[in-house]
C-alpha cells in the first residue's frame, strides 16, 4: 500500500539530472567539440607562427590556446576510450 501512494514524479527529476551531470553532453556533441579543440590547436599553431612577438602575452596566447585544444581533444578521447564507443551522431 506505502507503494502506491509514493510519488514517482521526482524519479524522473533525478534520473534527467544523473543524464545531465554524467557526461551525455560530451557524448551527444563529439563531433562539434572535436571541431572546438581542433581549431583551438590550429590558432595556438596560426599565432606560433604569424605573429612575430615573442613576449609574455604571446607565449601565454599560444600556450593556452595548444592546451585548450589538447584538454578538450584528450577529453574526448578519454570517453571514447573508457566507454568503447564510436561517435554519435
């Protein structure tokens, strides 16, 4: 009887949340990502060799823009890996 007078509303609540928090983005949006960390590591590359500063603020802009692109592509790679899927579409 307890049974039938619980309500399972937040059921539902909870089990979008775990989805939300458990990495479903990353797996819905590889290929966008994997075009964000790409280009990442592109401009760290462009601004390596375009721009002929070779201060603080250029090595830190070619530093962060590498590791961003880097991060996100290991990331992602690490997802792939662990869960032995390919890419979703």
């Amino acid at each position: 009887m307890a049974d039938a007078e619980h309500d399972h509303s937040l059921a539902g609540t909870a089990s979008r949340a775990a989805r939300l928090w458990s990495g479903g983005a990353l797996h819905r949006h590889q290929v966008p990502l994997t075009m964000v960390g790409l280009a990442c590591l592109a401009v760290g590359i462009l601004v390596a060799v375009l721009v002929p500063d070779d201060g603080p603020a250029w090595t830190m802009a070619v530093a962060g823009c590498l590791a961003a692109g880097v991060l996100l592509l290991g990331r992602i790679l690490f997802t792939v890996l662990r869960h032995g899927r390919g890419v979703t579409l």
